[in-house]
C-alpha cells in the first residue's frame, strides 16, 4: 500500500483537527489510499477468495469475447453468403474490416473487443480461412443430416471452369423429404486434376464418403452428355452403377435440349441435297450485330441516345429492354436476344446509318453492310420464325430447370413444344 499525499492523521497519528473535519474527510475519502482500503475490506468481509475473484473477472471477459466473435462469425457468414470477398489488396479497406466497423456502432462489446491493443483481433487472414471452413461444415452438416432423414438422393454433377482457367467439378445432391417436396443442395466444387472417367467417379464416390452418405442408397446419377460420364463401357455413370445398379442415369434434360436445338438450328434438311441455315444465319447475324454496337461505348451511347429520344414520354414498363448479348453455348436461352433485336430494330437501322456516315474507315463498311442485311426481306422473315421457335424452347428450358421439375414434366414440357412447333408448320395453322 502507498501513502501518497494523504494526511497521516487517518492511518498513523491519529486525527484532531475537528474544525476542518468534513473537508479532510471528503480529501481522504477521494484519495487512493481510502479507495484500495475499502476495496480491500469489502473483498475481505464478503467472504471471497482471490482466485473466486479472479475467476469471476475472466468469466466476464470471456463473455464479452464471446459476444465480440459471435458478431465476428455473423458478418463472416454474411459475406459469404452474400459471395463477398473478405479481404482486398489494402486488408483494412476490406469488406470484413469495413462491415466489422458498421456493426461496432452497435455493439459495444465488439467495439471495446477491435480497440484493445493486448490481444489477438481474430481477423488474421488465417482466421478469416477458418471462420469460413466452420461455417462450411456446419452448413453441410445440416444438408447431410436432412438427406440422411429423407434415405434416399440422387447426385447432380457437372464440369466447369472458373476464372483461374482451372476446371472444377461442380456436386449437388438431389432429394426427396417426407411431404416429397424435391430439394437440390450445393455440396461441393472440386478441381479436377485429369477430366477422365476414374477421376471424375473417384472425386464423386470421395465426396459421398466425406459428407457420410450411404453410397447404396444412391438412386440417381444426372450429367451432360460427355462421352467421359454416360460411357455405356467406362464412363462415370456406368463406373458408379457397378457399385449401385440402383443408381440410375439420367441425362440432363436442358442439355438434351440444347443439343436437340443446337442441331436443329444448325443444319436443317428440305429434300435430298438442299439445306435451310435459316435460323443459323439470323442467329449468326444477331450475334455479330448486337456485339458491333457492345465493342464501342460510343456506340453504345448512340443507341441510347436515340432510345431516349423515342421513348421519352413512356414509362419504364413500356420501354424495350437494351441489346441482349448472344449466348454462344446455350441455345435455349436466344430468345431475349432476339427479342432485343426486334424490339430495337428501327433504333438500330438508325444508328448503323449514322455510324456509316460519320466513319470512312472499316467500321463504316461494317455498319452499311449489317443495315443492308436487316433491311432484308430473309431477314425480318427469319426473325419472326426465331423469335416463335426460341420462345417456345426458353420456357421449355425453364421448366427442365425447376427444382421441383421431374423427368415426367421434363417429358411433357418437350412434348407439348415438339406439338407446338409441328401446329405451326400447319397449313390450318398459318391460315388461321
């Protein structure tokens, strides 16, 4: 204990000065040496130890580190969730940082948590890592314990590349509950060091194993038409059902349908030696058109300008949607494309003449060129039969996508197009 500049009349000499009692005592009463007393004394009368005392001060920390990491692990999961990037090229400019900072108005434990200097933060980069590999695993948890409840699933699986160029195995898991309410569920991407069909069935049957499904109770196996996964002889489906004959493979419907378009639109035979490229050229010429007017911003604004121009006074229900760019795999999915074509058809007559008059150079020639194609009669004729076809086909594809969508309403939905498109070549149809 310290005697600072307390009077020593209260612990050595004893006190006398009762003239200038209730001042001294209020001096002493605020001094260190009375409060350390005191303190002292209420810990001795309540009967506590030291180590109860301390105890009870880490039980609180530990409290408020708990609330501090608990609002730690939600902006976590709501930057994954979100599919947010926790860290940037500046760490404190990340998104982690920068959200930890909005909820720290909120919360005082947090708050006092990020401020203090003598302990780790829980924001390393290695952390970070962590804090979403926990999340993960719950997640997966609760799919896995859900499947495991409804017995039997099917698995969905197809290849991909990401942005790296590195090809990665995409994993969902297909199931039926109780009420036979169907649920897809996102499992897993996995990099795929060779794509043949040993390594493709190796990283699906690891990945059964991981997450602890019964690979016997595997009633469906679903992926594209690759001659690595539905390979009668050696393939991923064939590899898997001499494991489980149960597991019985489907191919996925919207890529059988794209393929069927595909083709269709490609190379369509009239008699023995001539062929109708219909489709295939409008389609070529929306693609090369609509990405003329996307690879300049100029252009781009032209279009615009001349949009706003014509619509001015309408609503924005009313206006027609900007270009819609070609998708070049996916042929179910042309018909906003096309539609962007025709709803912009007259703007874009303007625009590529005013690019052909402004430009001598090869863009001109490219502008006059596609304005003369469109202006055609096989043109807008073709246009008309796309936007039919292609419509019926994207809300075929739609229903092929539905979660919920079984093999017989997949049946059904290309059935009921096949029919339509056959009442379109009608005689009584067309007439009508």
């Amino acid at each position: 204990m310290t005697h600072d500049q307390t009077n020593p009349a209260f612990f050595e000499t004893g006190y006398s000065n009762w003239k200038d009692a209730c001042a001294d005592f209020r001096q002493h009463e605020a001094s260190d040496v009375h409060q350390e007393l005191a303190m002292k004394f209420a810990h001795f009368t309540s009967g506590k130890s030291i180590t109860s005392q301390l105890s009870v001060h880490t039980a609180k920390e530990q409290e408020k580190a708990r609330v501090a990491l608990q609002k730690m692990f939600g902006v976590v999961r709501f930057l994954g969730r979100q599919g947010l990037p926790l860290r940037g090229h500046d760490d404190a400019e990340g998104n982690l940082q920068q959200t930890l900072k909005l909820v720290q108005q909120d919360s005082d434990a947090l708050r006092a948590w990020m401020s203090h200097s003598r302990h780790s933060k829980y924001t390393s980069p290695d952390i970070q890592n962590e804090m979403l590999s926990m999340v993960t695993h719950s997640v997966l948890r609760q799919i896995v314990r859900r499947v495991q409840t409804a017995k039997f699933y099917s698995v969905i699986a197809d290849k991909t590349t990401d942005s790296s160029r590195k090809q990665q195995l995409s994993v969902c898991i297909r199931w039926a509950s109780d009420d036979l309410q169907i649920n897809e569920d996102f499992v897993g991407l996995y990099e795929v060091p060779k794509a043949d069909a040993d390594t493709l069935s190796r990283i699906i049957l690891d990945t059964l194993l991981r997450l602890g499904l019964d690979r016997h109770l595997l009633r469906g196996q679903c992926y594209d038409g690759a001659s690595v996964m539905p390979g009668n002889s050696s393939g991923v489906a064939k590899r898997i059902s001499d494991i489980e004959s149960r597991a019985v493979f489907v191919h996925c419907m919207t890529h059988s349908l794209n393929l069927a378009v595909q083709d269709a639109t490609r190379v369509v035979k009239h008699g023995v030696a001539k062929q109708i490229t219909l489709l295939r050229d409008i389609l070529d010429l929306t693609r090369e058109v609509i990405n003329f007017i996307k690879a300049s911003p100029k252009r781009c604004r032209m279009v615009q300008d001349l949009q706003s121009k014509e619509h001015f006074h309408a609503s924005p229900e009313e206006k027609p949607s900007g270009l819609r760019p070609v998708c070049p795999t996916r042929f179910t999915v042309h018909y906003q494309s096309l539609q962007s074509l025709d709803n912009n058809f007259e703007l874009l007559d303007s625009a590529l003449d005013e690019i052909s008059a402004e430009m001598t150079d090869e863009t001109g020639s490219k502008a006059r060129g596609f304005q003369r194609q469109l202006r055609t009669f096989e043109t807008l004729f073709a246009l008309e039969v796309a936007m039919l076809v292609f419509q019926l086909t994207d809300d075929c594809s739609k229903i092929t996508q539905k979660v919920d969508a079984s093999a017989l309403d997949s049946q059904h939905a290309m059935q009921n197009v096949v029919g339509m498109i056959r009442n379109l070549r009608s005689t009584k149809s067309n007439q009508t």
